[in-house]
C-alpha cells in the first residue's frame, strides 16, 4: 500500500504569536519558532503547521492577508522564515502554512483598487451588488453585506466586514491564487492548510439563508457551493501537479 505523508504524519499546530518570542518585545516570532525546532522534533513531530504568518492588519489573527507574498513584520522577515524552512528540513520537518483564499483583508491592494470604482479592472475580484440582493449573516454577527460609501454599493464579507470575499468566479483572480501558491511551494514549503475552502464557491443566485436556523443555512448555502470540485480540481492541476 502506497503511504502518504500527509495522512500518516504527526501535524503540531503552531501559533507564532504566542509560542516563542526571541527578541523579548512580547510577540512570539519566526525566530523563536527555530530556536525549539530539535524540541519539536524530539517530541516526534513530522510537520509544523504555521497559523497565519502573512502581512495582515489582525482584525482576525492573520486570517485577514493584506500581502499574500510577505511576512507579517512583527513575526520577522523573509529570510527568517527561509531560514525557518532550512532549519526544519534539516531535521525531518515539513512545514505547512495556514492560508486563507476565501477573503482578504480590506486592505489588501486588490480591495483598495476594487473598491475604488465600478469600472477599476479589479472590482468583480470580489462581490458587488447595488443593494444586499439576500439576507445573509456573517459569521461574526450582522448582515453579510457591508455598504461601501466610495461607490455606493454592498460588498459581501461572510466573516468580519474588514474580510471581503474574494470572487472565485473570475478566473484571473483564481490565477492570481495559484501563481501566490506556486511561489511559496517554489520556496520549499511542504503544503497548505486551506482554511474554510468549502466556502469559495457562491450561489451566484443569492437565495436567502435559514432567517431561524443559521447552520442550517452555512451547511445547505455557504458551503461547498456549485463549483467547489471544480475550483479545488482546478488548483491542483495549476498548484499541485506542477
């Protein structure tokens, strides 16, 4: 039987934030992390998986990425975590990163140029409508859609209002992932943890959710929607088996 490592190994979930400070200023780091790698792997650990460690503004711990190519300054820089990566390989590790492509963060300068007009070449990266066309919830309480006063209209965010979905519908936004992915897997890293994936794919034709029954209405609506195979078929052939 062909084994594969990432059903058999052991996975230790790392927070950077609060595992390991180096430098003493309250705020774990990427050095910190190498400074317990031969910890770690004593334990019998056979990959780490990192928590966020992209440049984020942390309305949501990381999980709101304003650069998908850059590390969160108060973690390090890019060479620490090169230096992450080398110093775990060494040692039998595989390192997986903890990425978000449902949303980004507001900040990020695909919504900064989406939200800057109707016509800018980016707005349908992500979900526009003159007017909340469902009655759909955030996670995070409250309407699912956020008036944005630069062009007047709804963008829709289905966890915090500063993490607006990102439209997989459009194909050179999905290219854009896929080529983010490419260049993190061209630098050694072993895979991805794909956080809340199920949900990349909309009903494009916004039935309203469950107004009493709001995990019905995640399990039957938000999630794993009409094009996730497709989607997730489609990011191995560009991500994976390249």
């Amino acid at each position: 039987m062909t084994r594969t490592w990432w059903k058999e190994a052991v996975i230790y979930q790392i927070y950077p934030r609060s595992f390991m400070d180096s430098n003493g200023d309250g705020i774990g780091d990427l050095p910190g992390i190498i400074s317990r790698l031969d910890y770690l792997a004593f334990l019998g650990v056979d990959v780490l998986w990192l928590s966020p460690i992209f440049q984020s503004p942390n309305d949501d711990n990381g999980y709101d990425i304003s650069d998908y190519r850059d590390i969160m300054t108060e973690f390090g820089t890019m060479a620490d975590f090169e230096r992450l990566l080398a110093e775990a390989h060494q040692r039998g590790l595989k390192v997986l990163l903890d990425i978000v492509v449902n949303h980004s963060s507001d900040e990020h300068p695909w919504f900064r140029q989406s939200r800057s007009s109707k016509d800018n070449p980016l707005r349908d990266y992500y979900f526009w409508q003159p007017a909340p066309p469902n009655n759909w919830k955030s996670f995070f309480g409250g309407s699912a859609w956020q008036h944005d006063p630069a062009t007047g209209e709804y963008y829709l965010h289905l966890f915090s209002r500063k993490q607006p979905d990102l439209n997989w519908e459009n194909p050179k936004l999905r290219e854009e992932i896929y080529s983010m992915m490419r260049f993190w897997l061209d630098k050694g890293v072993d895979g991805f943890r794909l956080d809340v994936i199920p949900l990349i794919s909309k009903r494009t034709d916004w039935p309203d959710g469950y107004e009493d029954d709001f995990l019905r209405t995640v399990y039957e609506i938000y999630a794993n929607g009409p094009r996730v195979h497709e989607y997730l078929q489609e990011m191995h052939r560009e991500v994976f088996s390249r």
